[in-house]
C-alpha cells in the first residue's frame, strides 16, 4: 500500500533541507525504499524539481491534506532543538488553529505526526522509525488518550499487533504476528483492561 502527505506551505517559505521557496509541497511516500517529491512553483521558466525530503516507508495506506477547507489561511510554526539548526517541530494551523504538530528527533528525523481538532488531540498519531522511516506504530487518539484501534510494525514493514483501546485502556481481542503473518499469540482483555485469556499460537 502507499502513503501519500500532502503539505501545503505559505508562499515564500523554505521547506526543510531545501534552500529554495516553495509555494506548495507534495510529499508521495512509497512502501518502496525511496520517496519522490514535486514541488510545483508557479513560475513558466522553471521545471518540475524533484527532490527527497522525509522517508516515510508505510505498510498501509494513509492520506493527509495539509491545506485548509474553505480559503482559510494556512500557516506553520517551526521550532529547532536548543544549540542547533535541526527542527525539534513543526505546527500547521488554519485560521490560527493547531491542525497538526511534526515532531523530530535531535538528528532532525521525523520520529512522530499528531493530529489536532478543536485545540485538543485527537485523530491519529503516526510514529516513525527514525533509522528506516518507516511507520512502527498508529493509534486512534480523543482529547489526548488513546481510544481506538492501535497497529504496531516491525522493522521491515510486517505487521507486529493490533488491538483496541478504550480511553487508555485495552480492550477486546489483540493479536500478535510473525514476520510471516502467522498469529503467534492472542490475548483477551475485558471492558476494564483485566487480561482475561492468552492464547499461543
């Protein structure tokens, strides 16, 4: 499956690891080894330039658009680690209101994406492995907690487990996996997170 970012940037600001202005940045990423980006400038004399900005390897598909409903302003706010020029994190806001925060390791390497609603966290959280870029872990989050489904990955893209949440808590039937996709291990949670049942497979 792919995974596909879309980031809409202000007019004249720089995209990290870029030194040319972008007016908008469309990131595609592939479960392939490798990420192609076009940024589109509106200007006749220059080509299409394509460029590698975040490895983002996924073994599901995701979609993210960046630009905000109904022609409100869309803005961001960048922060660097104390002592160096490498992004700590980036916010997306639309009319002043926080869409989105990019959190990066002090190596400058995405490591997590929260979403936003209303000011509170809430939508899914994505975290990254910063040595293969590819995605490790996504829950569901309301109002900050983890409430929903949870997926976890191995290393090279399998997936590891899925389960559910309720407001921090597991519930229900989570499953665990070999690389292969055989189940190796089941286990059952009640309404209250109390381990009910584990079953080896």
């Amino acid at each position: 499956m792919s995974v596909t970012l879309k980031q809409h940037w202000r007019s004249g600001s720089s995209v990290p690891g870029l030194s040319v202005p972008a007016s908008r940045l469309i990131c595609v990423a592939l479960r392939r080894p490798f990420v192609t980006h076009r940024p589109i400038v509106p200007i006749l004399s220059l080509a299409a330039l394509f460029f590698s900005f975040h490895s983002l390897q996924a073994n599901e598909f995701w979609k993210r658009n960046y630009s905000c409903p109904g022609g409100a302003t869309h803005t961001e706010n960048r922060q660097t680690w104390s002592g160096s020029s490498a992004l700590q994190e980036v916010k997306h806001l639309c009319n002043g209101q926080l869409q989105h925060i990019y959190e990066y390791d002090r190596n400058g390497k995405l490591n997590r994406i929260k979403t936003y609603n209303g000011g509170q966290e809430t939508g899914w959280q994505y975290y990254l492995n910063t040595v293969t870029g590819g995605l490790m872990r996504k829950v569901m989050i309301t109002n900050g907690r983890m409430n929903g489904p949870e997926e976890s990955y191995y290393n090279t893209g399998e997936l590891l487990s899925k389960g559910q949440y309720n407001y921090g808590v597991k519930v229900g039937t989570w499953i665990y996996y070999h690389k292969d996709g055989r189940k190796k291990k089941t286990l059952q949670y009640d309404g209250r997170g109390f381990l009910l049942k584990t079953t080896d497979h």
